[in-house]
C-alpha cells in the first residue's frame, strides 16, 4: 500500500497522487488494484416514465400515420402530428443538454421554430395558413408538454415554476388571440392548445400553488 505522509492515510491500488491533498505517495502500490471499489451504474429513477412516453408518442405518430394513409382525402395532417412529436423531443433533448436556464431554452426554441415556419408558409403559400393553423398550436402543445414532463422528472427551483406557469399562460394566449381575430381556417389544434394551456396552469397551481404563492408575495414585498 502507498502512504501519504502528510494526511498520515494509506492508499490502496496505484495511484499517482494523494485522493485527499493531491500530494506525493511513498511506499509500493499495488498494480491491478482499484483504489476505490466499482461504482455500480444506479438506473435512472424516470427511466421507465421517459420509456413509455417515447412508446406512447412513437405509436401516436404510428397510428396517426396509418390512419391519414388510409383515408388521404383529409390531406396530410399526420406531418403536422409528427412534427409536433419531434419537437417535443427537441425540447426535451435541449433541455436535458443545456440544464442551467430551462425556461429559456424552451422559449428559444419555440419562438425559432414559429419563425421559421412562418416566413416558410409566407414565403411558398404568400398568406399564413398552415403554419398558424398547425405547426404553432402544436408546438406549443409540444412544449408545454416537455415543460411538464421535466417538472416531473427533475428538480426545478420555484424561480423556474414561475416561469412555466408564465411561459404557460403566454402559450394558452397566442392560440386564443388567434382564435378570437379569426385568422384560423382550422380550429382544433389551436382550441387543443388552449385546453393544455389551461390544464398544465390548474395542474401547475394544484401541486405547486403554495410555494408558488409564497415565492411571489417574497418578490412582491408583501
Ligand atoms: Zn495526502
């Protein structure tokens, strides 16, 4: 066994250095010990949770498939379902990737999306339908998905609960005002947007109401 003289430890295996004070060992190590005991690789607690929303989604997009391949005349709207898929994914994907401000990631990447999708229908089509009438109500369906599921699966500070139930909000609106100035053809997956909206806002302030309602009243002052 090497010894450190300083933090007066032995040390078994090989190592160059003290693991405490990074200092210089005397003595004979010991070749082909480890000096500290396999860590065995723990399954991640939400695992099985991110496993059957991957099967859930990925036989979503299946059976939407299907069923606009089997009856067409309705034109091709399961693009849109598997787009709003894929960016829920994304979301989730960038999210897990870029840990520190997850709020803004997700407002990043909607607000580059939704641009993206409107000069492209502006610019093939010359008037907005298509990306108003689709591609926004679900990506927005999308994220606030994505927004819940990380809710679930990680532990977020109540700053960011604050802004999801913001960001929330915002989502829920921008359908509505679409809605309401009649700039849509097609209402449903703005009308859906809006109701998901509305469910993660009473699910947001039924689990996490309390600390919410504290945290604003501390940054209110009041
Ligand atoms: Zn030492």
């Amino acid at each position: 066994m090497k010894r450190c003289e300083r933090c007066h430890v032995l040390v078994s295996g090989n190592p160059r250095s003290c693991p405490l004070c990074q200092g210089d060992l005397i003595g004979d190590g010991e070749p082909g010990r480890e000096s500290f005991p396999p860590l065995a690789a723990k399954p991640h607690p939400q695992k099985g949770l991110l496993q059957l929303i991957g099967l859930v989604t990925a036989a979503a997009a299946a059976v939407c498939i299907a069923v606009n391949l089997s009856l067409p005349d309705g034109g091709w709207w399961s693009i849109f379902v598997v787009a709003g898929i894929l960016s829920f994914w994304l979301t989730f994907w960038a999210v897990v990737k870029k840990r520190g401000n997850i709020p803004k990631a997700i407002l990043w990447q909607v607000a580059l999306i939704s641009a993206l999708a409107l000069v492209w229908n502006w610019w093939t089509a010359g008037r907005l339908n298509w990306s108003v009438d689709f591609v926004i109500p679900l990506l927005l369906i999308g994220a606030m998905i994505a927004m819940a599921v990380i809710a679930k699966c990680m532990r977020l500070r109540i700053q960011d609960y604050i802004l999801y139930l913001l960001l929330d909000a915002l989502f829920g609106l921008i359908p509505l005002i679409l809605l309401l100035c009649d700039c849509l053809r097609i209402v449903y997956p703005s009308a859906a947007c809006v109701a998901v909206s509305i469910i993660s806002l009473a699910a947001l302030c039924l689990y996490e109401g309390q600390a919410l309602k504290n945290e604003i009243l501390r940054r209110l002052h009041l």
